[in-house]
C-alpha cells in the first residue's frame, strides 16, 4: 500500500523558525519531523511514499531525494505556493498514489504509531486513527461507536492526522484548493469512515512551543 505525507503547509504559527525552513523539515531527535514517519512508514512495509509540497518545497527533495537512503522511493507532487490545502493536495497526488487505497500522515506530527496496523482497504471510505484531545483541541473532532467514526456523540476525540483513504472519497472533487474535513465528515454521516483510538505517543508539532516540548522528550537535538 502507498502512503502520502502532507507537507505543504506554510506553518505561519511556527513563524520565524518557518520563514526560511518548511515545517516538515524542523528536527526534534536530531532528524526532521518527516523524517522520522518515513522511517515508521518504511518499517511497516510502506515503501512507495508520495509527498507534497509548497512552500519551500525544494528543500525538502533536497534532504529526502529519492528515499534511498531510508529505503523508501519517494515521489513528489508539488503545489503552487499558496497550496492546495489537504483535500486538494491529495486529489492532485491521485494519479501517483494508484487506483487503491493508500495511507496519509501530516507530516508535522510525531508519534510511535505501528503504521503495520492500519488497514489495507477499509470497509468504507477511510479509516481513521483518533487520539485524546490535546491542549489546544479538546472540543475534539470526530467520536469512536463500536468501530465507526461519527460526527455526533460523546466521548470526542481528536483526528490524528492518520487515515486510510480511499480514491472514490475524492470523487466528482474539482482539481483546486479544499480541505480534507469536510470529506471525512460527509462520509461518516453516511456510516462511511471506520476508526480506531490510539492511546500511545501522539505529537502535533504545531507550534515552537510543542515543538520544543518535543525536543526536550527526545532529547533536546
């Protein structure tokens, strides 16, 4: 199965430390944040990686290249400068992430996630990982019933940035700028989209503060 890191955002809230750097690239460990999901994605069996990019793109196929070095082979699909936003930049990645369904990681979190679990094809539309609501989401976004991700309910937990998409999800979708949200939440109305939580270690480096929050968990590097 192919997977996709989303990595186009512009990162205006980790500003400065993102005005000559993608946010993808900022390390926390000693390595970028991207990085470090390669290597989980390589690890599980997810070789065949698409990442997009906007702004600053070209550093981030400097540092990644081709993937060889992390055993992966990596592809790029890149976008204008103001970017496509999530939905958008995965209906332009289609046509390199093939006709099944096929993983997508934001490329700004950090987590030990075993990406090996995730489904190979949902029963649905998408497959979704959801942790507990963070500081800065705790009215959450989606809730967990027996399996199925609704839009309604309690306990509301958090969408982790990992999911299992198929392409019929994005389909009679016009090529520009959407967001992904919308999509998900359409498609669990209909009792469309499975989930599961995940309780392990969860970042999203949204922020210097949480960014370096991270540092000092792995070491400050």
């Amino acid at each position: 199965m192919r997977a996709m890191l989303l990595a186009a955002g512009r990162g205006d809230r980790m500003r400065p430390l993102t005005d000559t750097r993608p946010k993808p690239l900022l390390k926390a460990g000693g390595k970028p944040l991207v990085a470090h999901l390669i290597e989980a994605l390589v690890s599980a069996g997810h070789r065949q990686i698409v990442i997009n990019h906007a702004w600053l793109g070209e550093q981030i196929e400097a540092e990644i290249q081709n993937g060889a070095r992390y055993g992966a082979e990596v592809r790029y699909s890149p976008e204008p400068a103001d970017a496509l936003e999530t939905g958008g930049g995965i209906l332009k990645a289609l046509p390199l992430l093939g006709e099944e369904a096929f993983v997508a990681v934001n490329a700004d979190i950090y987590t030990d996630y075993p990406f090996g679990d995730l489904p190979s094809a949902p029963s649905g539309l998408a497959h979704l990982v959801l942790v507990d609501n963070p500081p800065h989401n705790l009215a959450g976004d989606f809730c967990l019933t027996t399996g199925e991700v609704r839009t309604q309910g309690d306990p509301r937990l958090t969408f982790s940035g990992i999911g299992v998409y198929r392409p019929a999800l994005f389909a009679d979708r016009e090529p520009g700028s959407f967001p992904l949200a919308p999509l998900l939440r359409e498609a669990a109305e209909a009792g469309r989209v499975s989930g599961e939580r995940y309780a392990g270690e969860w970042w999203d480096v949204g922020s210097s503060e949480r960014l370096e929050a991270l540092r000092l968990r792995l070491g400050n590097k």
